[in-house]
C-alpha cells in the first residue's frame, strides 16, 4: 500500500463553533452528513433521555471503509464522539485513504493497532483540551499512515455474507490473540466481493461489544445506537455462517 495523502476529518470540535473539515473530498463529507444526521437522530428516538450520557460515553470506533462506500476509494481511520463549542452534537471522523489495487495486507493493519491508536489519541487530546482547528488539523496531518504490506496469508476464513439475509452481522473478536488476522481476512473478503461491507472495530472492550461490526455501506441509522451502547448489538447483527477456509483471494 502507498501513502497517498495525509489523513482528513470532517465532525465537531470543542474549540469551534460549528463543524470543521480538512482533507476530506467533498463527496466523502456530502455522503456522511447525510448519513450519519440521519443515525444521530435515530439513536436519540431510541436511547430518549439516556441520549446524552450514551453518546458522551461511547467508544471510539475503528473502522475500513469499502470503494464506493464514501467515494470510489477505500478509507481507514475513527469514528467517535464529538461536541462543538456551543454544545451541539456531531461525530467525528478523521479517515485516510487505502489502497486496493494489489492484494495485500494493509499497512493500517500491519503495524500492531499503532497508526489507529495514534489516531485515537489525537483525537482524545483535542476533545478534553479544547483544541482549535488549526492545532487539531497540524497533529492529524502529523499521522503519516503506514506504507509497510504484507503478503495475505495462504489459507484464510470466509463468511457467508449475504445482503439478501442481511445488511449487517457480527464477529466476535478473539480476546486472547491477535485478531489482525480476522480482520485481513473479512477485509480481503470485502474488497474481493464488491458488496460495500465496511469493518468496525473497537479497542474500548469495556464499552463496546466486543465484536467486529460489518455493515453494507455505512452503518443503519436505525442500529446506529449500538455503537453508542453495547447493549443495543443484538439480534438484529446476525453472526455469518462460516465456510471452510479458502485461498487468499479466491
């Protein structure tokens, strides 16, 4: 994979007055407004008074974005919750492009979780200290994204992904390994299938669901309060049948 670009963000920000952007192409920025005003207003038809509190608590998401998603480029980075200076409410997301042209294990997903937590930090530190735009803007661009591939592994598991059962499932995540692999496999699956499933993941085990998430194309704004709650990924994520392991990129 190439580094084309240093990652962007689009969201609130407690040092601004209302949403901030760089780094973003529009149609990436267009597509998720829309998208995710929609999911913020679910969640509160659902959570109700409890909004609030849910939403300040909620984990910071990872995530891999599938072409043609938001654009016709792949995209990595976080999701989380965010606030501007007025107290409106609005996640946000700092995301950098990936490569797909050669079959290969992504550079986010070959450097042990570093270039996401970095990430995760960034974007802590600037919603406690208030950060403004021009030093949060300085410490994203700062977060180079890894280069390094590696080849995909010989044998890999498969999931019977069907958008005709349903349009999101879940994986738990191995807790006492590596789950690097898991999510090279179900990436590899994705980018191989051209069905839009998008990866998210959490490493706030404590308040997410201990599951990687798999959506067809953003998240549905009626299930958006899972992300929010742990307790709201339920039966409607399914858990994918698996087939027997096959060949990387069969």
């Amino acid at each position: 994979m190439q580094s084309i670009a240093a990652p962007g963000f689009f969201g609130k920000l407690p040092g601004a007055g209302d949403f901030v952007q760089r780094r973003l192409p529009s149609a990436f920025v267009d597509v998720w407004d829309r998208h995710f005003s929609h999911a913020v207003a679910e969640s509160r038809d659902v959570l109700g008074e409890r909004w609030q509190s849910a939403y300040r608590a909620s984990p910071l998401w990872r995530f891999l974005l599938a072409p043609g998603v938001c654009t016709g480029a792949a995209w990595a980075g976080v999701l989380g919750p965010a606030t501007d200076r007025v107290g409106r409410h609005f996640p946000m997301v700092i995301a950098g492009r990936v490569a797909t042209d050669t079959p290969a294990q992504p550079g986010v997903l070959c450097d042990d979780g570093r270039w996401f937590a970095a990430m995760e930090n960034v974007f802590r530190a600037a919603q406690a200290v208030r950060s403004n735009v021009e030093t949060f803007d300085a410490q994203v661009a700062a977060l180079t994204m890894p280069v390094e591939t590696r080849a995909l592994p010989a044998r890999a598991p498969s999931f019977r992904l069907d958008r005709k059962h349903a349009v999101q499932y879940r994986l738990p995540l191995p807790e006492s390994v590596d789950a690097t692999a898991l999510l090279t496999a179900m990436w590899t699956q994705s980018i191989a299938s051209s069905d839009g499933w998008c990866l998210w993941w959490s490493a706030e085990a404590d308040r997410a669901s201990g599951s990687l998430l798999l959506t067809a194309g953003l998240p549905d704004p009626a299930l958006y309060a899972g992300f929010l709650e742990a307790a709201h990924i339920d039966a409607r994520w399914p858990v994918p049948a698996v087939h027997e392991p096959v060949g990387a990129g069969s």
